[in-house]
C-alpha cells in the first residue's frame, strides 16, 4: 500500500472532521492563469502566506490536491507551543545566540499571531489559553527544571514551575513528577482554524483551487511555471508548501524530509465534573518523552489524546485500543470511557528536527521540515515569506541560515535506518 494510500484510510475518523462543516468548496484550477505568486500546498503554512500576499496586494494563487486543511493542519493535535520542534541549543549552534534570540521571539510571536488572526477574521476554533510540559521521572523532572531555569535566564521565558508535591494540582495523573506551565502557549481545533484562514485568505483576494494536483515546478519567462492536470499557472514568484506531499515535484526537497506518522484518539464525552478534574487549567499537555504522549481536554468535554508514532509509515495494529491504553494509563479515572474516534497522519520531521525553510531560486521559496511542531511556526512562515517576496527577507533569512542534510541510506534504505534509531529513542524513555 502507498503512501497516500495509507495516509487517506487514516484521514476517515478524524474527530475534527466530524465536528466540522465545510462549505461548499473552492473550485479546481481550469484553465491556464497567470499571477503574481502560485502557492502549492492548503495547509496552514500555504494558506498563512496566501492571506498574508493578498493583504500585501500581490494576486495569489493557491493550488490544493485536495481539500484546504486536509492533511497535518487539520489533523494535528492542536497544541500552538512556544518554541520549536528542537532545542535552542540546535540553532545557538548554527546561528550563534543573537540569532537564536530572535527565532525564540519569532516563535512567541507565532502564537500572538493565532490570537490576533483569530480576533481579526472573527474564527470560531474553540481556542483555550494554557500549555503544561510534564516529566514522567524524577531525573526527568530535574532534567526540565535546568532547562526552564536556562530558558529564562537566556530568553525571558517566564515559565511557572511546578514541584512533585504541587503536580495534582495541574493534573490528576499518578504519571508525572514535575513539570512547568505556560500561558501564552494553547491548544484550538486545528481545522476550524485552517478553513477559516482559508476563508479569509479569499476575502483578501487570494484565488484557491482544491483538487488540483501539482505535477511540476519549473522556470518560466524569468518567473515560475507551475503545471497540473487541469491548467498551468504562470506566476513571477512560487512558494512550495506541500511539506511531505509534493511526491515528485522536488526531489532535492524530499529527501531532506521524512514522514512520521502521528495518531490520536478522541474519548467519548466525559462527565463535565470528571473532564474539569483531569486538567483543572484545561491546558494542553505533553510529556518531555522523545516519543511523547500529548493531550488535551475538548469543548464538548471529551479528551484528545495522542502518542504513538510510527517511523515506518505502517499504522499500527489495532490503533485504537492501543491508544486507550496509553490514555487509561494516564487516566485510570477514564477506564469506564470508551474511544469515539480515532486517526492519524503524516508529519515532515528534519534530520535535526529545526524547520527547513529556503529557495530553490531566487524566484521559489519553500516552507518545510516543521517536525510536528508546525501549528503556530506554519502561520509566522508564511507571514515570513510574504515579506521575503515583498522584498524584506532579513527574518526570513534566520531561517533559511540554518544547514539542513538529507536522511543517510537514500530513498529505500532511510527509514530502516530511522527505525532502528528510533527503537534506541524509546528504550532511552523507558529507562528513564
């Protein structure tokens, strides 16, 4: 089975989905047009930029293979968190401190973002203030404090700490023996918040078009032509933001990403005096696990709980009973609630887990690698790129600084490579 194959049968139980009503659609590209910037990709990172060039005045268009949100976007877990995929020591070693300083910035303005979009474009996302980051051990727990105490020394990060003898206060859960909480942080409904990004994107005057497969990216008359089933689109500037599913239009990009597949479970409702008790802030949550355990209470009172990954792009047996495990595991209250949903995804991890962000020329940028930290990054990226094609790339260029190689193996040994790395990953968890 393919791939996409599989990436569609997980797509089918999504929660978010189900609780959703899209409209009526954008219709597929018919015909060859020509504009100022073509963006390949709706997801989130796509969308941020196409709202943020048609509010510049470029006329943008965006081609989607299938639906605006459908892919990690709108399937995530909906946790917006501060900072990236990996540690600022990653980029302090890249582009020294100053540097990193202003990608922390960038990733607290990232959240800053959501709320002011939201806010401005009036999207009903059902967002809630409030991250908790938990250690499951106690060396773990000391593990985060030195970070914490690091993080706000070096970047003012003013995080709360939180001391084992003060954890179920924050979370009634046996599991963890520390942890901080951050406010600015949150979580939302990943793709309520897509479409309306996407709705506001069109009321700037940018042109979408769904179930329009891209087939190639090429030069054009001293601009970028970019080809599909239907029609060709002839733009002065392109953004590829397809992340793990441009299969085949840039191979050099491909190869520098790997896809991971991600999976959540959605409970049944939960008693509204039970769903307040297990996270009393009604906070995102994750673990500091390198395969980690994330979750969050919903609006209707049901908790989304995610955790298992696979490195193969084979979704593991019997998905959904597994992930009730883990979260009966967390919650032994929950034992008597059932699994409604369950579902999953690919994400776009880098070899460093640092986002990958570029062009392939002066005329086409691209927007990548965010490793499954994406759901606030993707909106600033896009806002980035919109002033790089407007001709200010200096915060754009902190990102594109960063060095980023391929996976080792090439296309058909890579991911047994990453398997075998990742089984040291979880020993390493387990052993504490």
């Amino acid at each position: 089975m393919s791939f996409l194959s599989i990436d569609r049968d997980l797509a089918r139980d999504s929660y978010y989905a189900a609780t959703v009503r899209r409209g009526p659609g954008y219709p597929a590209l018919s015909a060859d047009v020509d504009c100022d910037v073509a963006v390949v990709g709706g997801g989130l990172a796509g969308l941020s930029a196409a709202l943020e060039l048609a509010g510049k005045g470029f006329d943008t268009v965006l081609l989607e293979a299938r639906e605006v949100g459908w892919g990690a976007s709108g399937r995530n877990g909906g946790q917006a968190i501060h900072g990236l995929a990996c540690d600022q020591e990653t980029i302090e070693a890249q582009v020294g401190l100053e540097e990193a300083r202003r990608v922390w910035d960038m990733s607290i303005e990232a959240l800053d973002l959501i709320r002011q979009r939201i806010v401005d474009h009036d999207i009903d996302c059902d967002w809630r203030d409030g991250y908790l980051g938990l250690a499951t051990t106690r060396g773990k727990a000391e593990d985060l404090s030195r970070w914490a105490d690091r993080m706000d020394e070096v970047y003012g990060a003013g995080f709360t700490r939180i001391p084992e003898a003060d954890v179920r206060r924050w979370i009634d859960s046996p599991r963890y023996k520390g942890g901080i909480h951050d406010p600015r942080s949150g979580h939302l409904h990943p793709l309520k918040y897509s479409l309306g990004v996407a709705a506001a994107a069109t009321r700037a005057g940018a042109r979408l078009h769904e179930n329009t497969h891209v087939t190639a990216v090429e030069p054009h008359a001293g601009g970028v032509r970019v080809r599909t089933a239907q029609g060709r689109v002839n733009a002065k500037q392109a953004l590829l933001a397809g992340n793990v599913y441009l299969q085949g239009v840039s191979p050099k990009l491909e190869d520098r990403i790997m896809p991971v597949g991600t999976y959540i479970v959605c409970s049944a409702p939960i008693a509204g005096a039970l769903c307040d008790s297990l996270v009393p802030t009604r906070s995102a949550v994750c673990d500091t696990n390198f395969v980690l355990d994330y979750f969050r209470p919903t609006n209707d009172n049901r908790l989304l709980y995610g955790g298992r990954v696979s490195y193969s792009t084979l979704t593991p047996r019997n998905l959904a009973q597994g992930m009730r495990d883990r979260m009966v595991g967390t919650f032994p209250q929950l034992a008597g609630i059932g699994v409604d949903h369950a579902w999953g995804g690919f994400v776009d991890i880098t070899m460093n887990r640092a986002p990958d962000f570029g062009r392939l020329s002066p005329q086409l940028y691209y927007l990548q690698g965010f490793s499954g930290h994406g759901l606030a990054l993707t909106g600033l990226a896009g806002k980035l790129v919109a002033e790089a094609m407007s001709g200010d790339a200096s915060r754009f260029d902190v990102f594109a600084r960063l060095k980023h190689h391929a996976f080792p193996g090439g296309r058909w040994l890579r991911t047994p490579a990453l398997v075998l790395g990742m089984a040291w990953y979880r020993l390493r968890d387990l052993l504490g």
